[in-house]
C-alpha cells in the first residue's frame, strides 16, 4: 500500500486506493513537481489510474517531468507542494549552485537522493558524483544487455517498491539499486530487466548507453 506522511498531522497514513488524484500547488517549484512526478509513477507502478491538475500550467520536460495542466482540485486529490501551502505532503526548501551545464539526469538523481521532506542543499559536487554514477550505471546496463536476457529478480523489485511505498523513500530504493547492481550472484540479464523496471520510476535514462558497446 502506498502510504504518505501528511504535513498537518506529521503521520505517515495510507492513501485511499482507487484512482490517484494529485494536485500540484507550486507548479514552478522543480522539487515539488519532481516529487509530485515520482509520486505519479509510483502509482502508475501499482497499476492505479493517475490523475494531475495544476495551479497553473508548466513544462519540465528537461527533467523528464511530463507537462502540468492547469484546473482544479479533484475530489480528494493529494496536494502537492511547498511547506508552507497547506498541501498534503508537504515538499521541504533547496536550494542548488554549480549545476548549470550538467545533464538533466545527473540533477534529478542528484535531488532524488534526499527525501522530499527534508531540505536539500545542492552543490558542484553532489550533481558531478550523480553523473559519475550514472555513467557506471549505464555502463553495466550497456555490458549486460550483450548477454541473455532473465525474469526481473522479485526480491529486488518487491525491495525498491517498498521503499517507494513508505513515503516515497528515493534515497532507500537508490541503495538497493547499488547493491543490485554489484550483486554477482544474480544473472546480469535479471539485474538489466530489474533495473530498467525502477527506471520506469527514477527517470533516469539509465538504459541510455545500450547498444553502443
């Protein structure tokens, strides 16, 4: 079950099933859309019908966000946004220096790695050792993509689906990707398949460098 902390009360409750309604109060906030972003996929994850309105329309696409339409709040929706707007889950301050002409990917994992909740400062560093591991990522997708293909590794999906469930915990789904892909034990073609199921969620274009090794 997918379960959100509510910035009023401070507990973590399990939302409603049905289909997922989202509302985005910051449209402009990269944070607030990217987690309103992850909070989409997650549910598309769990095969529930998504729908997002907007306080007004924008476009990330860069970030590999999907455009944002304008409209009201549906009828139970979750809000989304900063703390101070009265949403629902209620997004933390950041802030981010130094990143200009970095690849959009290497900025989303950089932000990714701190929970939504809880502020996020952002320097040179942190984006350049995202795109170091994104290049190592790709790298070993691009290797295991030449050998025969295997079924996703349940565990390991079962693993990372949790994480994204309680809370939207990124920063715990992006360790079990680590240790997955240093997991010899498992066969590369389970690893490749597992990964690009997270990737689905991460948006991180990590089956980028396919095909060209």
């Amino acid at each position: 079950m997918l379960r959100l902390m509510e910035a009023r009360t401070g507990q973590v409750v399990g939302v409603r099933p049905g289909p997922l309604r989202l509302y985005v109060h910051q449209p402009d906030d990269l944070r607030v859309c990217l987690t309103a972003d992850v909070l989409r996929r997650v549910g598309l994850r769990l095969r529930r019908r998504v729908l997002t309105t907007a306080a007004h329309t924008a476009d990330h696409g860069w970030l590999n966000i999907p455009p944002l339409e304008a409209g009201e709040p549906l009828p139970g929706a979750v809000g989304v946004g900063n703390l101070t707007s009265g949403a629902a889950v209620g997004v933390a301050e950041w802030k981010s220096s130094g990143h200009e002409g970095a690849e959009p990917a290497a900025f989303r994992l950089a932000l990714l790695r701190h929970r939504y909740r809880q502020e996020a400062d952002l320097g040179p560093e942190a984006v350049s050792e995202a795109a170091a591991d994104l290049e190592r990522w790709r790298g070993r997708l691009a290797q295991w993509a030449t050998l025969p293909s295997r079924p996703i590794h349940g565990p390991y999906a079962e693993e990372t689906l949790e994480a994204l469930c309680d809370d939207l915990d990124v920063p715990r789904a992006l360790a079990v990707l680590e240790r997955l892909v240093d997991d010899e034990e498992v066969a590369p073609g389970s690893r490749l398949e597992t990964v690009l199921q997270l990737d689905q969620i991460l948006a991180l274009e990590l089956p980028a460098a396919i095909g060209t090794r």
